[in-house]
C-alpha cells in the first residue's frame, strides 16, 4: 500500500463519519452510561487505567463502527474485525484465571503441551508446571499490573486437583499459544496471552468464513456471533471457544440447507460440527434435529433426505456411545473430575437416578425449577467473571437482554419460517434448554435435591441464534436499521470491557 492510497483511505473514513457522527454519539452515550452505572469512588479517584481504558475504546468502538459502516455489505469481515478488537482487549485485560473453570481449562492445555492428550490423575491430584500457580490468583484480584508475570517459564512441577476429559481437539490452539510461548522462552505471562489470543483467532475465522457461507441471515449470525458472553469466553482459555465456534459454522450450513439446493458435504459439515460440540457437551446433539426444518425440495435426492433421517439418529448413538463409561462426569466431562467436590455435595449420577426412579413427582418439581430459573440464568447469575468472585451488575445483563428481545422480535432479515418450522425449532430450544438442567441435576447436585446446581447462561449459548427464527415478526420500524444495530452491538462490548476495568483497574 503506496502513501496515496493510505491517503484516501484515511479521506473516506472522515467522510464515512462526517456523514455518520450520530452513531459515534449514540457510541459516547453509552460509554458514558455504563461509565456512571459502573465505576465507583475509587474508580474516579485513581482514574489512570480508567483513562487509559476509556482511550483504548474511544479508538477501537469508533474505528469499529465506521468499519462496519463502509464494509455492510461484508458483515462476514465486519463481525471478525469487531470479534478481534473487543476479544483482544479482553485477552490483555481480563485478570490471569479470572474467566469461568479457566485455571482448569489452562492446566488442560498446559498438560497437552507436555503430549498428555487426556489426564492422567495420580493420588495427589494432576501433574502441572510451577508457573501455572503463580497465576492462578483470581479471587485475590490479581491483574497484569500488579504482579510479577516477567520470570521465566519454570521447570519446576507441583499438583492440581482438578482437570477435564473433555476431548483434547477443544484445547488443541489454546495448547499452540503455550507451545509458542515455551519455545520462544517467553516470561509467563505470554502462556496466558498466545494461548487467549490463539482461541480468540480460531472463533473469529470460523465466524468469518461461516457468515460468508450463509446466503442469508447475516446479520442476525453477526450478532449471535459478537454476544458479550461469547466474545468474553473465546478470549478465555475455555473450550467454548471450540463450542461457539462450531455453532456459527452449524447455523451458517443450516441456513444455507434452508435456502438453497444443497450438496452432501453440505450436510456433512452441518452433523460433523453438532458431533464435534455434543462430544463435548451432550445436550448440544438436539441442534441436529434442525434438519427436519429443511425443506424437503432443497435435498438433492429424495434418498439423501432419507439418509440424513438416519444421520441424525446416528448422531445421537454415537454421542450416547461416546459417553457410556463416564457420562457421570458433568456435560460431557465439560467440568472438572473433582471428586472431591461431588462428594462433598453429595453427587452421584447413579444415587440421583435411583432416587427419580423412587420419587417420579421430582421430576415436575425440577421441570418447575428450571422453567423459574430463566431470569436468574439469564440476568441475575449471567456473569462474566463469577468464579473469580465477582458478580458483574445485573443492570447491564438485563438491558442487554432487553436488547436481544428487540433485534429477536424486530430485525428484519431475509426468513419467514412457517409455523411447522418454528414449532420443530421451538421444541430443539426447549430439549436442548430442559436436558442441560437435567444431566446438572443427574451428575452435580445433592442426591435427592429440589433445586439444580452448577447451571452458567454460556451453556445456552448455541441455542441462542434460533430465537430470531423463531419469534420474528419483522417490524418495520426496524427495516434497513443495520447501523444502528451494529452500533448498539459495539456498544454493549465496550460496556464489557468497563466492566472488567472498574472492577480490576
């Protein structure tokens, strides 16, 4: 790129914003209410952070905005350009181990460095490097600025007690950023760095090249896509990462079944992604059922579509299969194979089936229990950061979801599915809701229980992009309302980003 063309690129995007500065206000508005809803004293009184972090997303949240103004008619490079500016402030900012079971998804990636693709557990718990403890410091409130994170990656070896069976596939990039980091003989603060960053890469091109796959319904998969829980968790070292995904890549693929004239490797990679993600947590396997939302003359054969009847049946025994010996372990051994935490609570799949089989009216007191736990999953406990011993605010959880209601409800994009196929897609949100309170019930709470334990909103998150399918009306108040939405979306990030600054910085 010469010095001319750099010039006139610059040129355009003055223009863009001279001719858009209402969206940048509506930006500065809502920094400045998120900025007053969350900072406190202290947070006014030492504002140097504060300041730097506001600087940081003045110049990310505009470029952002002006981004997805010039490229709209790329929204598959818009939402990678919003995924990588937000996650990368989420990968240098966010506390060592501060995100949900990341000190247990670290020590996972840490042992595969070391060729151990699944745990081993020994009598005094699972083998890890001496640098994993330094900053394993969350709960103390332990950020990048007040500790030593320079020394030098140790050779030194100590115990941790806890670890997943997830399959090892899920950590394979996050294990790539350590590798980088220990070959390159880098301090230990850049295992956490490349490791994020390295989940935070694989999300985003999945997600570019998913929406550019989708004939339709981009935006609604931008948005899906760009969800603060999401873009949060793939700057983490969780396997979510690998999860979300293969749902943006399943969506895009249904969405182009639904559309168009499909080839077998079409469906293919719409049951390989739903396999990949149920192996890791197996209430995911209902999300194949929306192939009996395709319609049927958009099958090249009528033997194909009978095929993928037998596909989907398939699926569902291999991950059943997958799960026969340890399927005791949480979703998919998606937790940590800490029994001494299911043993102080009293947890035992076996107990627990035992007493349903005994006491069949728990099951309409559980059902109940997960039907009243919506607001508490979605706004009460939708937290970030909660395993680090921090809240969030509720405030911005629920005005977020007033937020998705709106662009669920309103957004006008390009399907209008018969009521058949909102009721097949109504029924997979319910299974897929209904079964993941159950396996929680069955494996991680108290034996006889009234109430479920362990339940955190990012396991809904794949069943998220079929509610706009569902209960769109297509209100016309919201037609050709891209950049506003976009807008909005950028905005709800930063107030992410301020969320993690006043309360660590």
């Amino acid at each position: 790129m010469n010095f001319n063309s750099a010039r006139d690129i610059i040129s355009e995007y003055k223009q863009t914003l001279t001719t858009n500065k209402k969206f940048i206000l509506i930006y500065l508005a809502g920094i400045l209410f998120f900025v007053f809803s969350m900072f406190c004293r202290d947070n006014f009184i030492y504002f140097k952070g504060e300041l730097i972090g506001l600087a940081i997303l003045l110049v990310f949240g505009s470029f952002g905005i002006l981004y997805g103004i010039r490229h709209k008619k790329e929204p598959h490079k818009v939402a990678f350009v919003i995924i990588l500016l937000f996650g990368l402030l989420m990968v240098f900012f966010a506390p060592p181990m501060s995100f949900p079971d990341e000190a247990i998804h670290f020590a996972r990636a840490e042992s595969i460095t070391e060729g151990v693709l699944y745990p081993v557990k020994t009598p005094n718990g699972y083998y890890i490097q001496d640098y994993f403890f330094e900053m394993n410091q969350a709960k103390s409130g332990t950020t990048i600025l007040e500790y030593n994170f320079s020394k030098p990656i140790s050779d030194s070896w100590g115990y941790w007690p806890a670890s997943t069976n997830t399959p090892f596939y899920s950590y394979l990039f996050s294990a790539l950023g350590i590798l980088i980091a220990k070959c390159l003989d880098l301090s230990v603060i850049w295992t956490l760095w490349l490791g994020r960053l390295a989940n935070l890469l694989l999300y985003g091109c999945f997600v570019y090249f998913a929406i550019k796959k989708a004939p339709v319904y981009k935006m609604p998969l931008l948005f899906m896509a760009c969800l603060p829980i999401a873009v949060s968790q793939v700057s983490s070292f969780s396997y979510d990462a690998f999860i979300f995904a293969c749902t943006v890549v399943m969506f895009a693929y249904f969405i182009y079944m639904y559309k168009n004239k499909f080839e077998t490797k079409d469906l293919a990679i719409f049951f390989i992604a739903c396999l990949l993600m149920s192996f890791i947590k197996p209430p995911y396997v209902f999300l194949a059922l929306g192939i009996f939302a395709v319609p049927k003359e958009n099958f090249p054969s009528a033997k194909l579509q009978k095929y993928s009847a037998f596909a989907t049946f398939a699926v569902f025994v291999i991950v059943i299969l997958h799960f026969g010996n340890f399927f005791n372990q949480f979703i998919g051994a998606s937790q940590h194979t800490t029994d001494y935490v299911l043993n102080s609570r009293n947890a035992s799949f076996t107990a627990q089936m035992e007493y349903i089989m005994g006491n069949p009216a728990a099951i309409g007191t559980l059902l109940l229990f997960a039907v009243k736990s919506v607001f508490d999953v979605f706004v009460v406990n939708s937290t970030f950061y909660h395993f680090a011993d921090f809240k969030g605010l509720i405030l911005f959880n629920a005005i977020y979801l007033v937020f998705f209601a709106v662009f669920s409800v309103g957004y006008q994009h390009e399907l209008n599915l018969s009521r058949k196929r909102r009721l097949i897609l109504t029924a997979i949100v319910l299974l897929v809701y209904f079964s993941i309170f159950g396996i929680l019930y069955c494996t991680w709470t108290p034996v006889g229980a009234s109430y479920i334990v362990g339940i955190q909103t990012r396991y809904f998150v794949p069943m998220l992009p079929l509610i706009p399918l569902i209960v769109n009306i297509k209100h016309e108040k919201f037609e050709n309302r891209d950049d506003l939405f976009l807008t909005l979306i950028i905005v709800f990030l930063a107030g992410l980003f301020l969320l993690t600054v006043s309360h660590y910085y």
